[in-house]
C-alpha cells in the first residue's frame, strides 16, 4: 500500500460465528442482537474435506450455494463485531472452513429436543480449538433441562461454558454473546493465542 | 470437475462469477468475509459496474460480506472483485489479524454489548 492510509482509520473486524443445527435459532439470534436488521449473502462452499476419515469415500469435490446471514454490532469508530449464521445443515458441517478461519469465537445454540444436531459444530470448533460456548435455547413449552445434565450429553470439557438463553430476546442473546467475549478474554489473559490462527489450527 | 459443475451451473440463470471473467480464486489470498474495505480518496467514479457500484459503496467502509450483501453478488464473487480493485489501488484494505485482538479490544467489545 502506498504510504497514505486515506481518510478512515484503520478498523479492526472481528468475526463470531453462529452455528448449531438447523432451526435452532442462529438467525433470530443474530436479529436480536445485531444493530442491523440481519444481512443474507450466498456462500459457495467446496466439500472437498467431507468424509475424511470414512474410508470408502472417493475423492470427489462439489460445490454447495447456502445462504448465510450476519450482523453487525460496531464498538466504535475502529473496531467493529460480524455475527456470522452457519449454514444448518449437518451435510454443511465440514464447509465450515471459510466461515471459520479467523473468528475470534463461536456460539453454538443447542435445541435439548434435538441435542445430537450441535455435535457437528461442537466437534469442528474442538478440533480447530476455537474457542466457543453452547447457548442452550429454550423453546416455549420445552422441558428445561438442568445445564450440568445438558454438558454431560454433549460431552464438552469442564472449561467451556454452557448458558440458557432465548434467542429471541435482546437481553438474554447478550448474555450468551458476554459468555463468549470473556471466555475468550480469558483464554487470551492465559496466554492461549492458537485459537484463531485458523490456518495452521492442528489436525487439519 | 467439470461434467457435474456444467450441469449444475447451467441451471442458473445468470453465471455469478461471469462477472469475475470466470474467476473464483482471490488475487489476495488474506482477505475475509469480515475484511473492511474503503475507495482510496483519489478514486474517480466509473469502471464495470459491480466495481463501479463497491467503489462507491465503499466511500464508507464496509466489510466484504456486508459488498456482497448490497451487491446481491455470492461472497465468492464479491471477493474476487474486491481482490481486484485492491489490486488497483482502488480499494484500502483494513487488513485485521485476529491473534492481535488484545484483551483492551476484548474490553472494549464486552462494554460494548453491556450497553445494547
């Protein structure tokens, strides 16, 4: 770049990911949130990694156009917050890696009807050691699961965090989206820079 | 590739990355959904008119999720068109690395969202 920044100061973005099974909630989250009405934008996603560590699979690559929304919450005049919606479905689980190099975090919303629909994005935040939080969102006339028993079916270790929430209203997605800012705000403070560094996140 | 691509592609009614001259890899390979672009201040209307409509879109800054959104174009698209007119000098790039989110950012974020 030629010396001169131009006018703006330099914004930092950072991007938080939403994901969780179909239906579950991530774009009402993301409405009730986001300073912007919620933006939808298509996203041509390469399988290629799909079916990875199924031995039949033959190497094949396809291409998949989903939608995906976002929202915008702006901190201030150079730093600015994108909530990104994974696409839903479970065959979109390993198209994940564009979405996901980068974010500083992810939410995973649990529906405790469907509890199995999460473990796909549970597992690739694992691996990819992106530091994330379950929000467990509660549908009207739902049995309210107690949390310890909803951690101990998913199977997450002790340090990440498991919240109730209503992704409809404000107040409680800010409570979920707060989780997830300290959690990482810890991990910084503990020295664990890695989370991230998408690109060279192991196991990859 | 291309037996199933040609197929799948043909229902289409407009070929999105025609606009990109069939290209769907970015010249600069850091960009992100998130990366904020702005026009360099010496930047003139005109050009094709995608680029022609993120040139002047981006007289504010605004993220390339957020071009592809106001376009209407695939984020793969808006990408690679992006890519170019930074390429041009058209575009700035507010390049963010996330390992260098500091705990002051993070601070600032949390105040941020206890006030919405």
């Amino acid at each position: 770049m030629s010396g001169l920044s131009d006018h703006p100061p330099r914004i930092t973005s950072v991007k938080l990911v939403v994901a969780g099974g179909f239906g579950v909630g991530k774009t009402t989250f993301v409405g009730a949130i986001s300073e912007i009405p919620p933006l939808t934008t298509e996203a041509e996603m390469t399988s290629e990694s799909v079916g990875i560590d199924d031995a039949s699979y033959v190497e094949r690559k396809t291409t998949t156009t989903v939608a995906m929304d976002f929202g915008r919450i702006t901190v201030d005049e150079s730093l600015v917050m994108y909530l990104f919606g994974t696409p839903g479905q479970d065959r979109f689980g390993f198209m994940w890696d564009d979405l996901c190099e980068g974010a500083l975090g992810a939410l995973v919303l649990a529906d405790t009807r469907r509890l199995t629909d999460c473990f796909t994005a549970i597992d690739y935040f694992e691996r990819r050691h992106t530091p994330f939080v379950v929000g467990v969102n509660h549908f009207d006339g739902t049995y309210r699961y107690p949390l310890a028993e909803v951690r101990d079916a998913l199977g997450i270790s002790p340090g990440v965090p498991v919240v109730d929430c209503d992704a409809r209203v404000r107040e409680s997605a800010k409570v979920l989206l707060l989780t997830l800012l300290q959690h990482v705000y810890e991990r910084i403070q503990h020295g664990a820079r890695t989370p991230v560094a998408g690109v060279s996140a192991p196991g990859r | 590739m291309s037996d199933l691509h040609a197929r799948t592609r043909a229902n289409d009614l407009v070929r999105p990355f025609v606009m990109t001259g069939g290209r769907t890899r970015v010249s600069d390979a850091s960009l992100r959904m998130e990366t904020i672009v702005h026009t360099a201040s010496d930047v003139a209307a005109g050009g094709e008119f995608e680029s022609a409509h993120i040139v002047e879109l981006c007289r504010a800054p605004h993220s390339i999720a957020e071009v592809a959104a106001n376009l209407s174009v695939p984020l793969g698209v808006a990408m690679v068109l992006v890519g170019d007119l930074v390429a041009q000098r058209h575009l700035v790039v507010h390049h963010t690395d996330p390992i260098d989110i500091e705990l002051s950012a993070l601070t600032r974020m949390i105040n941020r969202v206890r006030t919405l």
